[in-house]
C-alpha cells in the first residue's frame, strides 16, 4: 500500500499534466480531480514505465484494512493528530505526512482526500469473507477516508462513499497498491 496518497507531482511526472484544483498547495499536496477512469489511465501508464512492480487500486477491503492498521477503533489516533478534516483542514487540500501515520506506517488514510478503491460499491456480502472483493458489477465505485471539508463524524475507517466512474471532485484522490512483477508478467 502507498505510504502517502498519490501526490501532484508524481501525477505529473506520470501523465505530464496536473488536473488539481488546488494547485497552490504544492507537489507533494495529493492529486484532486481525478476521475475513477482518469486514474486507471494513470496506472496503466504508470505500469508500462516501469517492470519491477504492479500498481493498482487497492480493494475496499485492502484499503480498510491498511487503515485500520491492527486497530478495531473508528480512528487510528486522535482525529487532529491524524487527519485535515473539516474541523482543522481549512476547506482545502494540504501536503501529504504532514500528520501522525497509523501502525502501518501509513499516512492521511483519513481525511484530506476521499480515496479511490477498485470494484464496484455494493452492499456487503450476508456470508463471512477473507478479502472479499466488492460487488460483481455496478455503476458507481467506491471511496474511501473522508476528507478536508468533512464532519469528524465521516472520518473513520469504516466510511463508505461511490461515485461514478467518471466524476471528478476536489476532495477525491487514491493511493495505489503495488505488487511485485513475477518473471514473464507484462
């Protein structure tokens, strides 16, 4: 799972433009505007520079349990040690680690920006499951973390939102999961 969220920068030196709206936070504030299928282009592009990795979106169960890092509480800290949310992030984006990581080492899982998962959005399956992978189709995706101009109330590890593929929003972003390339993977 990525450290930070997918920052300005790195959106950059990917696909060569910066679609954020909030610009004046800098490089290394995460990417804002970008669509579900704005970041799938992104990662095949991201996957055919490079042949040491794998890059995705991580699964709603993936991300929830990054976030949740070993915990079983709604938060992995105090929420102004470790999230922008409405109460402390000034309606707006902010450089990524800027606050306190979970046990995983993770930063920004709450707060800052809505996250993209893979999948579709769906409701839970009835029988228990290990890494269950969402619903089998749909016409929104999820997201996940809260974000700047949310209640504390929102951020939490729990906290479902969907849009459709193709909205982008000031508050959405993602962090991306990345497996090693076996030999032969293309």
């Amino acid at each position: 799972m990525g450290q930070f969220d997918v920052t300005q920068k790195q959106w950059q030196d990917v696909m060569g433009n910066n679609p954020s709206y909030n610009l004046a936070a800098g490089p290394d504030a995460p990417v804002e505007q970008v669509s579900w299928k704005d970041v799938q282009s992104f990662l095949a592009k991201a996957n055919a520079m490079q042949s040491a990795w794998t890059v995705r979106l991580p699964t709603e169960a993936e991300w929830e349990y990054a976030a949740r890092a070993g915990s079983t509480e709604e938060t992995y800290g105090p929420l102004d040690e470790i999230a922008w949310y409405k109460a402390n992030g000034g309606r707006t984006t902010h450089p990524v680690g800027q606050k306190k990581p979970n046990a995983f080492g993770l930063y920004d899982m709450l707060g800052s920006v809505w996250q993209w998962c893979q999948g579709w959005f769906g409701p839970y399956r009835d029988d228990a499951a290990i890494d269950p992978l969402g619903a089998p189709t749909g016409d929104k995706h999820p997201t996940r973390g809260g974000c700047y101009y949310c209640d504390a109330v929102h951020e939490r590890a729990a906290r479902r939102n969907r849009d459709l593929e193709d909205h982008s929003s000031r508050s959405i972003g993602f962090r991306i999961a990345a497996v090693p390339r076996k030999a032969g993977d293309n």
